[in-house]
C-alpha cells in the first residue's frame, strides 16, 4: 500500500475510533444522569414517606421509654414513670449497676417486668446505635427519651438523626440534676457525633449492630449481688 492510501486509511480508523469513543463517553454520561434521576427520585420518596411516618407517630401514643445512661436521676425519673405506666416497656441503655437499677424500681414500688438493660452502648452515640434495633424490634414509633438538659443539644440531635431517619419520633423528657453528671459536654464532640450519627443514619437502613448484652431487670439475681457487695451513685435502701 502506497503512503497516500495509508494514511487516508489511518485517517478514516482514527475517525470511527474517535466516533465510537464519543460514543461510549456519551452512553456514560447518560447512564450517570439516569442514575442520579432515579437516585433523587428514590431519596424524595423517601424522604417523603419518612416524614409522614414521622408526623403520624408525632400525633400517636408513646410506645416506650429509652433512658441514656450518665446519672442515676434518670433512672429515678424513670422508674416514677413505670410506675405510672406499668405495660410501657423501658429500655435503659448503659446506666447505673444493675442491682442499683434494680433497688430504684423496688425503691420506687414500680414494675419491673417491662425493663430492659442495654448494656453494649459506651456514648451517646452507641445509645441510639445499640437502642434502634431493639425499638425497632419492639415496633416502637415514638418515644420518650429521658435524659437531663447537660446533655443537650447533642443527645437531641443524635436521638433526631439516628432514630428519626426510620421514622421513630423521639419525645424528650428532661431530669434536673444536681452537681455534674458523668458526660459533659463539649462542641467538638458534638459536631464528631453528629457527623457519625449523619453517616451511620444512611448505613442503618442497609446493616445494624446487635447488642449481645440486653437484660430483663427481672434477672438480676440480687442474692448474689449482695453477697459480693456493691456501691451505687446515690444512697438506695437495701431489700
């Protein structure tokens, strides 16, 4: 083949080679942008059917109580609560001892058959991340979350995030306690837990931990506590 014609053939295969190039660019490009409509379509609907599921608990009864760990006054307030509310069941996520949980109930003539101990959770964070499954799993739709005014905004954000992404709204109810409760709080952990909480609110929908460790109050074998003795955060007379 002369020069001439190799070139022209070049020519013309660097033409059909940059044609099915654009090509390929162009179905990309298009598929990308059907992606992202389909995405913001789902994520609308979502979004959407969240916050009428959100709306409607807002309106309904409460289903169960969930009390942060931090001071024994929460758990106090709590078992007033029960008391009042004997069928509500309550999760008590990482609080006192056990037998001085178990001592405030009988302390306060309240039952305990509906009392739960969650005892994985080391934050704030893991509060909600150990507690969604478990209210979940008790089909819970609202909730009163007890917990003292030191510990806001970030209980409050994180309680919103986390459990407000599946639809659970949360009712707060604040303890007036004396002195400094165990967490303070700081604006750097704040914003730290929030974005974690903002990241794992997406990823919850797709994977949850379990805790391992939930335990009915009715358990707690005080005889045994007793006689390995025990100390707890305010004084609790003894049965």
């Amino acid at each position: 083949m002369n020069p001439k014609n190799r070139y022209k053939l070049n020519q013309a295969q660097g033409y059909w080679e940059n044609l099915a190039s654009r090509k390929v660019l162009r179905f990309i490009l298009w598929a990308l942008m059907l992606c992202l409509v389909a995405l913001s379509v789902i994520t609308g609907t979502w979004l959407y059917n969240n916050n009428i599921a959100l709306q409607t608990a807002k309106t309904g009864p409460v289903d169960a109580t969930l009390v942060l760990g931090g001071s024994i006054h929460r758990e106090i307030y709590a078992a007033e609560l029960a008391k009042l509310n004997p069928q509500m069941p309550v999760l008590i996520s990482q609080g006192s001892r056990d037998p001085c949980t178990w001592l405030i109930f009988q302390q306060v003539k309240a039952p305990i058959q509906q009392v739960f101990l969650e005892k994985c959770a080391q934050s704030t964070f893991d509060n909600f991340y150990f507690s969604l499954p478990i209210l979940q799993k008790w089909q819970v739709h609202k909730v009163k979350l007890i917990t003292s005014i030191t510990h806001l905004p970030r209980a409050k954000w994180l309680a919103q995030i986390m459990l407000g992404t599946h639809g659970i709204w949360v009712e707060f109810d604040l303890v007036y306690e004396k002195g400094i409760p165990g967490n303070r709080e700081s604006w750097l952990k704040t914003g730290l837990d929030v974005t974690r909480g903002g990241i794992w609110a997406v990823i919850s929908h797709f994977k949850q931990p379990q805790c391992a460790t939930v335990i009915p109050l009715t358990s707690i074998d005080m005889q045994k506590w007793n006689r390995q003795g025990f100390k707890c955060e305010v004084s609790i007379r003894r049965v």
